[in-house]
C-alpha cells in the first residue's frame, strides 16, 4: 500500500499539548511519510511550492501546490505522501486534538 521509502520525510514538532500538535514536515525529493493515519483531524498549510503525491491505499494522485496552499482533512485517513517534485518540499500540519479547547 505504501510507497517504497529509500528517503523519509522529516518531521519536526514545533508545538504539542493535550488540544493541538504542529509539527513541520521537509521532504527531500521522492521523500516519503511513510503509510500512517492521523488521530485527530487536521490542516497542512504549504511552506514551498511542490507536487504533492499521495496513496490512500487503492490509487495514486499528484496534486500540484503552492506555497500558502491550505487544506483540511477528518481524521482516520490513511495514506502515504511523496514528494513528486525535482525540488524540497516543505509544509506545515496541525493537528486538533480537542477542538473545544481552542
């Protein structure tokens, strides 16, 4: 199901607490996350321009984005990212862990 990892996607948490957790992700080209699912739902926010790659299990999309490019998905989803682009990829993911203590 996942992609074949020779270059994992670096995470760095910037922030963790019992209602939210941002973490960084960097990818190098062809940089992978590795096949995972989220606890809670989330936002990425883009860092960089990139193209993003992701397998949810039975198909592969390539999704262009921009820098400032957001999105939001519900929790439980799994699913791999790659870095389709000949460039780093950078974005930001934030987690909502309790949403009514924000």
């Amino acid at each position: 199901m996942a992609f074949e990892c020779t270059v994992p996607a670096v995470p760095t948490v910037l922030h963790d607490d019992d209602a939210s957790r941002i973490t960084r992700w960097d990818f190098a080209p062809g940089a992978v996350t590795g096949w995972h699912s989220h606890g809670w739902p989330y936002f990425v926010v883009m860092i960089t321009d990139g193209i993003m790659r992701v397998h949810n299990g039975t198909s592969v999309s390539d999704t262009v984005r921009k820098a400032g490019d957001s999105y939001r998905r519900p929790e439980g989803v799994e699913h791999d990212v790659m870095n389709a682009s000949d460039a780093p990829m950078a974005f930001v993911e934030i987690e909502i862990k309790k949403p009514d203590a924000l």
